[in-house]
C-alpha cells in the first residue's frame, strides 16, 4: 500500500507487535468492516482513505460527498445513471376471477371528474410496458449494469455534507447493494444475508427493500457476494453519536468501526517531515500498491473462514451481557432511558453508570476486528501461542476501537471525569475489565476444566455470579456442544 | 456453528484447574494490580482501584494525627444524605473525610506535587482540575459531606451551685493504620466564630486552618462565603455558579442529587 499519511503515533500494543493508523484501516479492509475516520478538517484522513484506494487501483470509487449531490448524479458517477430515471409506472395489473389472466389498467378521468380503471388491450400494455421499461431498465438491464460496478473500495469523502438519500444509496454500497423504486440489486452477482448464528442466504434478485431493512434489524448482516466495503471521512464534531442525530444513529448503524483520528494525530517528527517534504495542502493519489486487494480479499476469506477461539466469544459475551448487568440483579437493557440515573448512588461511580453493554452487531464487528489485527500481527512476527495468551488485549484493542464512538458510553461521565476525551473512558473501562477478568481467571479455568471433564459442579457454577452470570450458561452451551 | 471446547485459557492450561477449586474450600480472590494508569471502579467495588485516589500524606495538626490516607479523586454517593452517605461509605470499607483533612487535600491539591495510589505523579493539570472541581465558582453545583458534627455540650465538671460554661464540640473520626475508625468528640479550638457571606480568605484557610479545619478567627476577608459551626448541624462545602462556601449549619437530611462525598481509605 502506498503510504502518502504518515503518522507514527501508535494506535494499539498488539502481541508485542506496534500498530498504527494504517494498520487499523488494513485491519477493516481484510475484516470486510466499514470504516468512518471522524476528525478535524486538514488532520489526514481523506489522505489515509486514498492511500487505501492503492489496493484497488481498478476497483475503487472516490465520491465527494456534496448537498447539492442527489441520488441520480451518484448514480451516473457509479454508471448506473439509466436507473434513476425509471418513471411512475400507472399501470395496474388485475387478475380477471373469470379468466384468471393478469390484465393491465389504467386509471383515466371521465368528465364528471370521476376516475375509473380502463383495461388496456393485450398490445397496449405490451407496447406500453416495453417502452416504459426501456426507459427504466428492465431486471435484466439492471442486473447487467449493476454487475458490471466493480468497486471492491468505496471512499466517500466529507460524508456528513450528503443529503439523507444519497446517504442511504451510499451505505448500501458500502454492503455492495443499491436500492431503486424499493427493490434491493446487488453489486456484483447476488446478495447473501448472514444470520446471527452464521447460516446465510442468498437473497432473491431485485428483493423487497423492506425485507433487506427487516433482516438487518433482526441483526442479519446483508452483503454482496464480491468484496466490497467502504470508507468515509468526515468532520462530525461530539453530538453525532447522540441518538436524537439521524446522521449519528446512520453512522453508526451502517459503520463497524469509528475512529477519531485527531486522538491519534501524527507525531511532531512526522509534522516535521510531512512539512518539509511536500507543502501541497491537496490530498494525493498515491502510487499503485505492490499489494492488491486480490492480497486483502484473500486475508478476509482466510479470516471469516477462522473459527473464532472461544476466550474471544468469552469476552464478547461479557460485553454483551455482563456490562449488562446493574443494581444488583437488573438490565441496563430494559432500563432503556432510565440508565445511568437509575442506577443506585453507591454504584454512580462505577462503571456500572458507565457504559452500556455492546450490540450483537458490535460484538460481531469486534470479534472480526480482533481477528483481522491478529492476522496483522501474525504477519509481522507474533507467534500464534503469543495470540492465543493476548486474545482478551487483542478484543480490548478492538472494543475500543468499534465502541468508543458508538454511543455506549455516558456521555455526562465522560463530560465531568474525563474532560470530554471518551478514548481516556474506554481506556479506564479496558483497565477494568482486564482486572475483572485477572481476578477471575481461576474460576473461568476450573468452569472449562469441569466442561472438559463431563461434570457439572454447583460450587463451580455458583462462583459465577453478578456480572458473571452469563457464564453458567455459557458453560451450560458448552458442555452441550461436547455432548 | 460449533464451539470448540478449549483446553487452554488464555495460553494457560485448564487442566487440573476443577481439582484445585475443589480441593480449596474457600479460595480467596486472587490480588491483582491493575496495570493500566487509569480505570475506573467496577460495580461492588470489586478490587480497588488506587489509580483513582490521592495519596494524602500523614499528617499532624497539634494532638490529632492521620495515618497516609487515599483519597479519591471522584465524588460518589450523589444523593445521598449525611448519614446515608456514612452506612454507604462503610459498607464500602471507606470513610469521609473530616474538615482538617479536606483541608490538607486541597492544599495537597494546590501544592501541584501529589501521587496517585499506586505512586504514579499526578500531572499539574490534573491536580488543578481537581481542585477547581471542588473549589471554583461555575456551574454545575458541586457539594461535598465532610465528617463533621457540631454539637453544644458544657464543659468543665459539673458544680452543684455553679452555672456550666457551655462550647461549641466536634465530632469526628480517626482512623488507625487498619482503617478501623473511632469517633472523638471534643470541643472546638479557637475558630471562625461567626458566619462571613462573603466571605473568608481560601488560601487563608488553607495555610492557617484549626486543628478541627476551620478558620481561623483571624482569617481575612475573600470570597469564600463561610457558615460557622451550629448546634445539631454537620458541615459540607459547595460550590456553584454563585459562590463557594464552607457550610457548617447543614441539617444531616438534606439531600440533593448534585451532594455527594468523597471516598477516603487508610493506605494499607
């Protein structure tokens, strides 16, 4: 990968292994996770972005996100142009109950005002139908134009400056679909839903927009068969996480990964050098990169075919459920909007008033993060004993990555203890959890020994309780797995 | 999907791991210290956090001494009043600090050279925030319980005949190097004995408080309103978008969201 942004500043400790801001980004480009770099203007993240269009120097698209930008111009930029233009199509298709044939109507005003439905004849609607749809693209236009859009990389720079729709048109590309007249067509060959228990499907071509919206609310995951993910970049100040900003609840429903880059901004050195080298504000182009996506796409099919070690489902599971857990026995979750007020004044400086658990759809995005800066290090000399010993840093590393932006956090806390800098937050809660998770090393080893072993020790089990609890079931789907 | 049982955690062995949890009647939790500069306290105050106190040096104020103390730097207990603050902090294994200490604090503040708990230095700019959290007037409302209750009780032996001299007391804790509190009561050395609004000098009160904490009776004018020591009243200090004040006449049911107490241990 060319590297025209340089910044030397460490993002992460992994394994022994020093990753930086080009790393996080490769990381997300081999997990296939979508990656939003928030941060001042001029600080290097439209530089970062295109260094990573390197990969794909054929295969990647560069949109500037503008207001006065709407969904037909993006459109023409991906040269599906002929799309946008499909009409209202009046036409209403009746079965006949006599004959049982589809018949085609059309509505038509007589002179008392009133409307009625007039059949058309067989030809009509044939001569209608086949010139309205040679104006709109029939399925199989659409199917040839879509599938000839080969971007693997979409980068959609100052994405906060695009109007709501031409948003949505540009998160469905980043999961390698487009959405016209509520239809959903895939980049490439087809679209695959993957379910939270990892089944997929392949989803019917041209399927009911509302469908695709349904499934991912149930927590499917919904992408094209080709590579595709995206990048955005834009300057969003604090109050985009909030859930009252549609931009905010969008970014962080369609982005996995969020990272301030002004948090790691480039070293004085790096300043020095990048002063003197070159004195053009422009961002650059890099030069083509000697590794191809081919490379990354090969990396993502090697890490989604990864089983997933089971501390890191550990781990993912206290996340999801342990940070759950509140006042002795209730759910942050059913709170909703009563947390952190309800929480009792003994706790109020804990991180109990804190954070709120991780989604299912986070924790997939952190596991997969975890695993893609794993196989980074991987590559840079770590053993892989070494990573089996560093898996809860290597899922710390990736939570804060995926979450310190994704509205779990307390905002007022953050606020009042730590000066605004939400980075200083998650920093305190990893402590934390790696305390917790130090302090109940012993139980957690005697629970998977006990798995191993057939047995079921109630002295065991009951070691597990608060926030612990959701290890007894999870000992529980352990021992039936090995049944 | 199948999950694969491990028989290792986190590079360690699992095996033998039941035996011994069986085999330990009653095994202690293991004594970790954090590695990381800054966390923040789990819920039961499952292991302690030192990286989130002050250690306050040991300290002698005429015949009332203190052992190093830690002090932590957040406020919590919000909502709480005077007493329920106490049951809390003890339940906790902490306890409040009195007027002497809080006074000691903020000058342990001021001094800009200070230690967290576990001896890392505390960078200026922390111990600053800090100690305008407690102290400079803005928004929001801060406010603190301090261990202290004022009674009037007589002094001197009891004569048949003779009118007792009646003087203001206080009562507090001590705590030993265990942590294990005893509550004194005893009268108030020569103080502030009228309120200020405003107010009394701060750094004043700082350099040249009581054995008790209070200010001195010839504690200048400033800007920091002062309440003296009532009879049935406990003592808090405040600050908010108006003033900041040293409130010795607070009843000890009060309760607001925004009062909270600042947790103290004996360092151990």
């Amino acid at each position: 990968m060319s590297r025209i942004y340089k910044n030397s500043t460490q993002v992460a400790d992994l394994h022994g292994v020093p990753l930086y801001m080009h790393d996080v980004v490769d990381a997300c480009l081999a997990g296939r996770l979508n990656l939003f770099l928030q941060g001042d203007t001029g600080a290097g993240k439209t530089q970062l972005a295109k260094d990573a269009m390197g990969y794909f120097p054929d295969h990647s698209l560069f949109v500037l996100g503008r207001n006065d930008m709407d969904t037909r111009e993006l459109f023409q930029q991906i040269n599906l142009g002929k799309l946008h233009q499909k009409p209202a199509y009046n036409l209403e298709p009746i079965i006949n109950p006599d004959s049982g044939k589809v018949e085609w109507h059309y509505p038509k005003f007589d002179e008392r005002g009133i409307m009625a439905y007039q059949r058309l004849t067989d030809a009509q609607a044939q001569t209608v139908r086949k010139g309205l749809e040679a104006i709109a693209g029939s399925t199989d236009n659409i199917r040839e134009l879509t599938s000839k859009v080969g971007a693997n990389l979409i980068v959609v720079d100052e994405l906060p400056n695009c109007v709501p729709a031409v948003r949505a048109q540009l998160f469905n590309l980043f999961d390698g679909f487009i959405e016209i007249a509520g239809r959903a067509y895939p980049i490439g060959k087809n679209l695959v839903a993957t379910y939270q228990d990892g089944k997929r499907t392949v989803l019917p071509f041209g399927i009911d927009f509302g469908t695709v919206d349904s499934l991912r609310t149930e927590g499917a995951t919904i992408s094209s068969d080709i590579y595709s993910v995206g990048i955005a970049t834009g300057n969003i100040g604090q109050q985009f996480t909030e859930s009252a900003n549609d931009l905010g609840r969008a970014i962080k429903d369609r982005m996995h990964v969020t990272v301030d880059v002004d948090h790691y901004f480039p070293s004085p050195s790096d300043t020095m050098s990048i002063l003197a080298g070159n004195t053009n504000p422009r961002v650059e182009f890099g030069e083509l990169s000697a590794e191809t996506g081919h490379a990354l796409r090969n990396r993502n099919t090697r890490i989604t075919a990864q089983p997933v070690p089971f501390a890191k489902l550990v781990v993912a599971n206290y996340l999801l459920h342990g940070l759950d857990y509140c006042n002795n026995g209730a759910s942050k979750r059913k709170m909703k909007e009563a947390w952190p007020n309800n929480i009792q004044n003994n706790q109020r400086g804990s991180d109990e008033a804190l954070v709120l658990p991780i989604s299912p759809r986070a924790a997939k995005s952190i596991i997969r993060l975890s695993q893609s800066l794993d196989d980074i290090a991987l590559e840079r000399g770590a053993t892989p004993d070494v990573i089996a010993q560093g898996a809860l840093n290597s899922m710390m590393q990736a939570y804060k990555l995926v979450s310190t932006h994704s509205g779990v956090l307390n905002e007022a806390m953050v606020k009042n203890v730590y000066d605004g800098d939400r980075y200083a937050a998650m920093d305190a809660l990893i402590a934390t959890t790696l305390l917790q998770f130090a302090q109940k090393e012993g139980d957690i080893m005697s629970g998977i020994d006990m798995v191993r072993k057939g047995k079921r020790e109630a002295k065991i089990m009951n070691s597990f309780t608060g926030r612990w609890e959701f290890m007894r079931d999870t000992l529980d789907a352990l021992a039936k797995e090995g049944k | 999907m199948s999950i694969e049982i491990p028989d290792r955690w986190l590079g360690k062995p699992v095996e033998g791991a039941l035996e011994r949890a069986l085999k330990n009647p009653n095994p202690a939790p293991p004594i970790v210290t954090p590695s990381a500069p800054a966390s923040i306290l789990p819920a039961n105050n499952m292991g302690l956090n030192r990286a989130d106190y002050i250690i306050l040096p040991s300290q002698t104020h005429g015949d009332y001494a203190y052992g190093d103390t830690l002090v932590s730097m957040q406020r919590s207990h919000l909502g709480e009043n005077w007493s329920e603050s106490w049951d809390s902090l003890k339940s906790d294994g902490a306890y409040m600090l009195n007027i002497r200490q809080f006074v000691d604090f903020l000058k342990l503040l001021r001094s800009g050279r200070a230690f967290d708990g576990d001896g890392n230095s505390i960078q200026l700019s922390r111990l600053n925030g800090l100690y305008e959290e407690i102290t400079e007037v803005r928004d929001p409302w801060r406010s603190e319980w301090l261990d202290a209750k004022f009674s009037m009780q007589a002094v001197g032996k009891k004569w048949v005949g003779l009118v007792n001299k009646n003087a203001m007391h206080i009562t507090y804790h001590t705590a030993d190097p265990q942590g294990v509190l005893t509550e004194v009561t005893e009268p108030l050395e020569p103080y502030l004995a009228s309120n200020k609004t405003p107010g009394i000098n701060l750094d004043n009160w700082r350099m040249s408080a009581t054995k008790h904490g209070l200010p001195a009776e010839d504690n200048p004018d400033g800007g920091l309103y002062y309440w003296q020591p009532v009879d049935g009243r406990v003592a808090r200090f405040d600050a908010d978008s108006g003033r900041a004040y040293l409130d010795c006449n607070e009843g000890p049911a009060y309760r607001v969201a925004e009062l909270g107490v600042r947790p103290a241990r004996a360092k151990i």
